[in-house]
C-alpha cells in the first residue's frame, strides 16, 4: 500500500530558471541510471524476494528512489517555471498546436531551444537528457539475489556518478544542495547493498553450479608476447582466486574432421524435393 505524504524527502529549491539544466537532470528522471529505473528495478526484486530482511530492504529502498524521482521532477519544474517554454505554455494556454504550425513566431525560436520542454509541457518527461524515452530495458533484474545485488551496487555507483557529473556542471547553489543530497543516498544505498550481499554466506558463483575446476582458476594469456604480457595475470593473482597463468596455446582442440559430401546418390531425389511441402507456396 502506498500513502501519498505531502512532505518531501528533501525540500528541493532552485536559485534561477535553466532549461538547459533541466533537459540535463532528465537524465536521472527517465534515463537508464535513473530514479524511476532504480524504483522499478527494486520492487520488481523485492517482490519476487523470499527472504524476509532482502524483502525489507529492496521495498524500502524502492520507495526511497520513489521519493527522489518526485524531488529530481519538483527541481526539474522549478527549473522550467518562468523559461521561455513555459511561457510558450502560458501564452498557449496549455495548447501547443498553434506554435507548431507556426503561428507565434516570436516563441518558436524560443520554444525549439528547449524542445524538451516544450514537448511535455510544464512537467518533466520521462526520457533521458537526450529524449530517449523510458523503457522497461533498464530493470535488469535476473531473478538471483547473488546476481541482482551485485548488479543493484553497480546501478548505484552509476546513479551516484550521475549525480557528481551533475554537481559539478551546475552553478546553482539550491540546486547543488539536493543533487548532493541525492548523490550521498545513492552512496548509503549501495552500502546497504554490499552489506545484504555480504550477508549471504555463499555468494559466489552466482547460482548452484560450480563450473569446471580445470578452467575456473585458469588465466588464459592472450597478449601477444612482450615485457608487460603478464600484467594482467599479475593483477588477477593479487587477489584471493588462485589463478594459474596459461598460454593460449596451452588449450583448444582440432576441428572434427570434415564429414565428405554426401554422394548424390543419398541425396533426396527432384521427384522428392517436389513433393516435400514446397508446392504448397
Ligand atoms: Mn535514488
Ligand atoms: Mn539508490
């Protein structure tokens, strides 16, 4: 069940109108590391979760990033209030047919500068920065908590490097204040994440079974030889996984011999050919 709160999360302000920053901040509205993207992509998880306390956390956080889509949309309206496309909105009451056929000159140069906005009137759209609409592509959830957890810390350190970017291309104090807001929850959202995912004793592989022992410790060299082939190799040693380095050649097995043609003899007859089905078409 869900209660509409008037309260928000965070109160979102904004210095000035800037529609460029708006079409900017749609990104984390309706783009792939976005707010709603991340709402979706929890409760989609938390409901099909049969862990009590995972249940729990997926659903709470849900509803947070539900919380944030509404601020990230507030600050994008605010950010649109008194910009020439909402003043496009305002002459045209809402109805934006005469402007596109032409018919208000003086507003179309100013309305095609933010065509985002103008599109979806005073209120945010739900596409990326660059008009890419929403799509349910972005919930990338593959039904294992060992998988989706790993998958839902990535999603937050994109979300949280989205908001960085953000911050740091925005001169607006207010602005900035929410946006470091958001960015700091995304960073304690993907702390509860490594913290359920830690929580699970076997984590690793993903799912029950346990690949072949022969190649799961194996490190294939596949540089060309040279004084820095092996750097890899010695970064993936480093950590706890006990890799064994391999040269390329070491595995790969001969082609099965080629079967000769079969003799026309075997082959299907013309009279056969005819009556398999084709005369149908
Ligand atoms: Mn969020
Ligand atoms: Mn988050």
């Amino acid at each position: 069940m869900f209660l509409h709160n008037q309260k928000m999360m965070f109160t979102v302000r904004v210095n000035e109108p800037n529609p460029q920053f708006a079409k900017l901040l749609l990104e984390q509205f309706g783009g792939p590391n976005g707010e709603l993207a991340a709402a979706l992509r929890y409760f989609t998880q938390g409901w099909a979760e049969s862990d009590a306390k995972r249940r729990d956390m997926l659903l709470d956080i849900a509803t947070e990033e539900l919380s944030h889509l509404e601020m990230v949309g507030q600050t994008i309206v605010q950010l649109i209030k008194g910009t020439p496309g909402a003043e496009v909105d305002e002459v045209e009451g809402g109805y934006l047919g005469d402007l596109l056929n032409g018919k208000h000159d003086k507003f179309v140069e100013l309305s095609l500068n933010s065509s985002q906005l103008l599109l979806g009137g005073p209120g945010p759209r739900l596409t990326d920065s660059m008009g890419n609409p929403f799509t349910a592509a972005y919930v990338d959830t593959i039904g294992e908590p060992t998988a989706d957890l790993r998958s839902n810390i990535a999603a937050e350190a994109r979300a949280k490097l989205v908001y960085e970017r953000l911050i740091k291309s925005s001169s607006d104090s207010s602005c900035r204040d929410t946006l470091n807001f958001l960015m700091t929850r995304e960073i304690a959202h993907q702390k509860m994440f490594e913290a359920a995912l830690d929580a699970i004793a076997h984590n690793f592989p993903p799912g029950r079974l346990q690949g072949s022992p022969e190649f799961a410790h194996a490190y294939f060299n596949d540089s060309d030889s040279g004084a820095r082939a092996t750097d890899g190799f010695e970064l993936a040693k480093s950590g706890p996984w006990e890799f064994k380095l391999h040269e390329a050649k070491e595995v790969g097995t001969e082609p099965p011999p080629l079967k000769p043609r079969p003799k026309l003899a075997s082959r299907p007859s013309e009279a056969n050919k005819a009556t398999s089905g084709r005369e149908s078409t």
